[in-house]
C-alpha cells in the first residue's frame, strides 16, 4: 500500500514509517523537522540520541534493502502539499503532523495560537488536498483520548447513544478537552467529521492515549534508527519522565493527587495500530473513531510501578506530590472503551515488569544526557503567560 | 455599563451599538471595516444604502447627545486589542467581530482557512486579552443554532443531562455544524468553555438563530443610522432574500424541498437580547450557553409568507425549488428549547403579517438597487472551489 506518513521524523512517526516499511509498505515520509526545532526553543534533547533523518533513512535501506522517500516541507504550505499528494497518490495519509503537547500549547498566548492554527490549518489543508488530488485516499488521523475528558459516565468510541424525551439519535460523543493543544484536536474532529459528509472523504480518527516507550523491533535493529525519549517537562509524558527520575535519583514528580487516570499504550501497540487502520479502510464518507490505549492507570500507579521497578534495579526511588500546574479533576470516574482495534486484531503489549526495567535501564544508559532542569514543571495552565523561555536554570556540576 | 462592541459596524453590531447606547451605557465600537471589504470582493452592496461609520456616529451624537468611541483596527492584532482593552476598562465585551457568512466559508480553501482562523484567533486573543487585563469583565459571544445541527433529539441550551450504563452526567451538548463558519463557532464555544474553566472567565455563549429585518428603533432615527440588509447569495439571510426577490418578480428560491426548519428573530430582539445578558452577567469562572431565537420556521414556510405577503401587497410572487447547495437534511425533526433568554426579560417581536410588508416594502423602495446576478447561489458545499469570483454576470439594462 502507498502510504504518507506526515510527521515521520517525530516520536510516534518514525518508528510507524519503519514499521510499515518492513511490512512491505511503500513510504513517504513528509516533515518539516519542527519537533527537533522545539527543542531548541526549549533548550531541551531527546534522552537518546538521534540521527538525522536523511541518516536515519539510509541506514534502514542498506540494512533492509527497503526505500523510504523524504520530503521536507510544511503542510501548511499548500503548494507542497498538493506537490507532494500528486505525486506520491497515497491510498493512506497517517497524519501525526501537528503539535503534540500540551504544556507547550499553554505557555503563553502565541503558542496557544499557534498549536491551534498549525494543527487546525494543516489538517485543513489536508482534507482539502485528499478531495482534491486523491478523494479514494484513507486519512488516518491521530486524535487523542484528551478529546473527551473526564465525563463522569463511561466512554464511548467517538459516538454514543442518546436517548432524551422520548427520542433518540447516535451523537458525536460531548468533549471537554483539557488544553489548548487538546482543543485543536477536537476542532480537527469536527472538520474532519464535516468533510467526510460534504466530500465522502474516508477518515479514521485514532483518539490515542499517553504512549510509553521508545524501542520498536525495527528501531532496535541499528543505533542509527533509536527513536526519541522526552523526558523534559514539556514533551515528556508521565512514565518516561518518571523512569528517568528514577533513574538519577531524583522524586518522582506525580502533580497533584495522582488521580488523573488515563488510557496508556506501548510505542509498539502504536505502530500496529496504524497499520490496522490502513489495512481495515473506512468507507467512503464514513468517520470512524477508534480509542487507541490498551490500559488504564492513574498517574500515581505508574509511579508505584516505576518505584518497584527501581528497588529492582537497586535505585532508591521516592515519590513527590508537586501541586498540579495543570487544571483539571484529581480524583474521578474512568471508563473509556476500546474494543475497535482489538476487533481488529490488536494484541495489546501491557505495560509488563520487563518492560518497566527496560525503561528504566535506558534511562539509566543515558543518564550522562539527563538536563535536571527539564524535570519540574514550569507551565502552569493558571497563568496565561509562563517564563519557558526564561534564563535556563543553570546547574553547575561538582567536580 | 461600559460596554465593548466588537464589530459594531456590521448588521447585528450596529444596531447593537445604538440600542445599548440609548439605553445609557458607555459604548466603544472595535470595527476594522472587513465586512464592508467582503461587498467589494463579491461584486455585493447592502440593498439599503449605509453611511460610513464616522458619519454614523457624529449623527446618533447630534440627535441623541451619547457619544460612541470608534476604535478601528483588527482583534487578530493583539496589540492593538490589549490596548483598547487597558483604555476603555469594559465591564461587558459583545463579540460581533467575525465572519459571519456559511457560504462565504465555503467558497474554497483560503476562504475556509481565513474564516477559521480569523473566528478562533480573534477570540483566543479576547479571551486572553481578558484574563490579562479585564479578567473581571464579562464576554458576551456572539454563538448560532448552527452549532448544533439537526439532531433527532431536542436540542438544549448548550448542555444536556446523559444517562449511559447506568451512570449520568452533565455535559456540553453533541455539535453537527454544517460549514466550515459553523464549524468555527464550534471551535470557539470549546475554546470559550475552556477558559472559563482554567481562568474564571465570566463567559455568555448566544447561539443565536438567524436574524431577519433592518429598522430599529434607533436605526430609523436618521438615514444616517440606517443598518445593512443584505439579499446576496453569500450574506444574505433566507427571509431578506425572499423580500427582495418578491419585490422585484424574481422567483423565491427555496433550496431543495424547504424542510429545512431553523430558529429566527427580529433584529429588534437581537439587540435586546444582547443587553438582557449583559445585565445579568455570568458568574466567575461560568460558561453559559441562551438558544437566542424566538420562532422556528422552515424555509419553505417563510416562502409561503412571502407569497401571500406579496399578494397583499400587489406583487405576482412565485416559489421555485433549487437544487441544494448545501449538504444538509432537507427534512428533519428540530425543537429547540429557547427559554433563558425570556426567563430574564425578553418579550419577542414575532413574526407578523405587518412586519413581512414593512421588509417587502423596503425591498420594493430600494427595488433600484437590486442586482439580480447576485440571487442565485453560486457556492455549492459538494465543490471545494467555487468561482464565486469569476466574472461578474453581466446584466445590460434595456433603455
């Protein structure tokens, strides 16, 4: 199958394009390198060090034989987009092309505008491009769980059943979104929603949860192809930020109670499910959502679990209940499901002991890299303005 | 009260700006004259002939002795937004200051972008511009009906109580919008809910129906206050349009078989509206949705108001059924609940025999100025370019 990853060079776009190559897929990658730019802004690094991505596609072709097209561009160019859509005639776009983060998204005012132009825009342009140059074309679309909140009765996949005085009707499922970054993404839904109906565009939105992990079998197989591992208090997500803790002898950072439960996936669960996507098209004008985490914990048990992990590993791991910078329930009801990609044929990789102690030991592999600065946050969701970029904290190490 | 006006110049705003006037608050218009530029780039004119808004407001002082502030420039520059908003001290901002039009949005790819962007920066500016440094004053935004499509429930203001497996919640009613403007207000209510929740921003969310007539009481004052009344196929309203076709032997254009029903008032309880929720502001930190229409009606039964209208009147008034050019039911259920607004005060003008011959009147006196190319639509939601500025249709008068 012909498949455009947008955002190939990123952390869930490389290891999806790799894999998807080795299943004999033929891909482009399009990027534009904005996540290693953020970094910069950010005076941050990935904990594992990188290649570029011309080097990074080379090497998987002398190793596999296997060709891996790059563009560099901006979607939101639209010039290149079409180009590029043209000329590659995709029966598949992944679309993981957008700004990820949520802190980032609440630093202050232009970066709340920007997540949501870039992603809304780009996303547009996207829809715009499939119905103009290749309208059969599947968009497989990385949405994210953080669409729906946290409602207090169990959630469905994208659509649910309402019934209300004496009526009924099979409705988008209410979302309250908790950042400026997850508002993009319910914005894109809703276009992306509107454009199946008007254009009979075929869309699969993939509400995904918090992804852990870094190594993928295709990643694995040579230093130049390891994947990122965020760990700052930006980009990083919760268990990789707190195995890296762990691993430098530094609290666990858990904010606030620790009760926020969410829907968490292995990197490896992430790849397989775009494929499934891919392989299972939507039909023509249809919107289909799938939930895409295999497990649910609350933040304060991903700690306990990271903690055990390091007595494993002889670590002496404490847990620190910072006050939550983010606004949002501590303590409430859970229940998402997600049963679509298991329909599918997902079998789930759940987060095992010997994964934890691979985490933690890559952490520990790298500690040399570990920025301490990075580690506690500094984006608070209560203030419209936070000092991100302000004069890095300046750690002076002891001879 | 003092009170901010954002898009003032435009046809619900101006008649906003003098009835909040003459009822004694401090008003300041923020206009950047765009809905004046969107006419020259469509060829377009209000049929009513309007003043510049200088000329608007030097008048309204002379006959009234209330002056209006007028601050020109646009919301998306942030600097100039902050600093209107540090000078004039607003205890309410009204939020007129968007496009407004589903065609317009629908013309091609940069009209969609610019609408989206133009819609939801503009208001994530305000609601920043809020938090900073008006963090006490209410908004008042400018919502539509649209938002919520045509579901086959009854539709609640804003929020809807679900019970699902066994568990209930309240949460933010399911969004269908049906065009890429509709699509921005969604954007925005989301947005709005948002930073409600993180800030405490006093927020009043007005999904309004859509707006027929011209004359206020404030607006007849002069013929210098007179206010726009638009009858083209991109900023023309529905029940407008039909007027004007009557007045001039046109056929009525209903598109497609007319069942399409949706809420609507007089712009006379627009204006009223808008004063009733700024009187009885949010509380901090609320997110409050008013259904703001008083009558629903379907398209078709609007054109059979217009024909007998017209017959009263003299005129030989046909009906015809266009294709539709929008994606939408043609036939559907649709209650809408609208009680809020007149549980604070609101008594409405409905829609009565004397009203529909004062609008076909001013339609038969501007006869003149109609032009007839601008009748049909143009833009077709199954299309994603529509050449809405192609070569205007020429009309040679006979002598």
């Amino acid at each position: 199958m012909r498949i455009l990853v947008l955002g190939g060079d990123g952390y869930c776009g490389w290891p999806t394009a790799l894999y998807l190559s080795r299943r004999g897929h033929d891909i482009t990658i399009v990027d534009n390198y904005c996540r290693r730019s953020w970094d910069h802004e950010l005076g941050a690094q990935t904990l594992t060090p990188i290649r570029p991505l011309t080097e990074r596609v080379r090497t998987w072709q002398r190793l596999t034989g296997k060709e891996i097209e790059i563009r560099v561009g901006d979607i939101l160019d639209y010039a290149f987009l079409a180009e590029v859509m043209q000329e590659s005639a995709p029966e598949a776009v992944v679309h993981f092309a957008e700004q990820r983060s949520a802190p980032y998204s609440m630093i202050d005012r232009q970066h709340a505008v920007f997540s949501q132009v870039n992603n809304v825009v780009g996303t547009l342009n996207l829809l715009f491009a499939i119905k103009e140059f290749q309208p059969d074309c599947h968009l497989v679309k990385l949405g994210t769980m953080g669409e729906y909140g946290t409602p207090n009765i169990d959630i469905e996949e994208g659509f649910i059943k309402i019934q209300h005085n004496g009526r009924e009707d099979v409705l988008p499922f209410p979302k309250q979104p908790g950042s400026f970054y997850h508002l993009s993404k319910v914005h894109d839904s809703h276009n992306i929603h509107f454009c199946c109906k008007i254009w009979g565009v075929r869309a699969t939105d993939l509400n995904q949860g918090v992804v852990y992990g870094t190594v993928t079998d295709e990643t694995a197989l040579d230093e130049a192809l390891v994947n990122r591992f965020d760990y700052d208090d930006v980009f990083g997500t919760a268990l990789n930020r707190f195995c890296v803790q762990a691993a430098i002898d530094h609290p666990i950072t858990v904010y606030g109670k620790g009760g926020q439960t969410r829907g968490f996936l292995d990197i490896r669960d992430t790849v397989r499910c775009i494929e499934l996507a891919c392989l299972n098209p939507a039909g023509r004008g249809e919107f289909r959502v799938f939930n895409q985490f295999t497990e649910q914990f609350s933040v304060l048990q991903l700690a306990e679990m990271v903690h055990v992990a390091g007595q494993r590993l002889g670590l002496n791991v404490t847990i620190d209940h910072l006050p939550d910078p983010r606004v949002e329930a501590e303590e409430h009801y859970y229940n998402a499901k997600h049963t679509k990609l298991a329909e599918l044929g997902l079998k789930p990789h759940l987060l095992s002991e010997s994964l934890l102690d691979s985490l933690v030991n890559i952490a520990m592999q790298h500690r040399d890299r570990v920025d301490q600065s990075l580690l506690l946050p500094r984006v608070n969701w209560r203030n419209s303005r936070n000092d991100r970029r302000a004069k890095p904290v300046v750690a002076v190490a002891a001879d």
